[in-house]
C-alpha cells in the first residue's frame, strides 16, 4: 500500500532497535533486582552451602522460561510468512 500512511517496518526496525538499547542501558540497576530486604539478609547471612543452593535454584528458575521464550521467537519468526488458504480460494500465480 503506497498511500503515505503505510510503515515500511525494516526501515523503522533499525531505530526501534536503538531506542530499545538506550532504554536498557540507561535504567538504573536496581530496576533490574527485586531487592527484597528479607531475601538479601538471608542470603548475607547464610553460609557457602546456602548461597550455593540459591543459586541452583535461581538459575533452575530463570534458565527453562528464557530458553522457552528464545525458542518460541525462534519458531514464530521462521514460520511468520506462511499462511493458510482453502483449497477452492486459490489467486492467480499464487500456487505455492
């Protein structure tokens, strides 16, 4: 559609990509941790073994969602340009 009013995304993909590290960079870092008082006292408090398990569980926490969302991306932009049509509703030069 070339009535002005249409984006063309890969030229706008670039800036969005830019804003979106500014962004990121420029948050503080406690933004980026809950800072929960009792968790942090806890967590100075215990001994090499507790800080250990936290660990583990933090990253059994963390590890599967990410690659989850990482492999749904994944999956979602590869298959982004098919699409579905009934057999009786095919358009001139379009049989693939």
């Amino acid at each position: 559609m070339k009535n002005g009013y249409a984006i063309d995304a890969a030229r706008f993909r670039p800036f969005v990509f830019g804003l979106l590290l500014i962004l990121f960079l420029a948050a503080p870092l406690p933004l980026f941790s809950q800072s929960c008082a009792l968790c942090y006292t806890q967590a100075a408090s215990s001994g090499s073994k507790m800080i250990h398990a936290l660990r583990n569980g933090i990253l059994i926490l963390v590890v599967p969602p990410t690659l989850a969302t990482v492999c749904l991306f994944f999956v979602v932009h590869k298959k982004r340009h098919q699409t579905r049509r009934p057999e009786g509703n095919r358009e001139a030069g379009q049989d693939w």
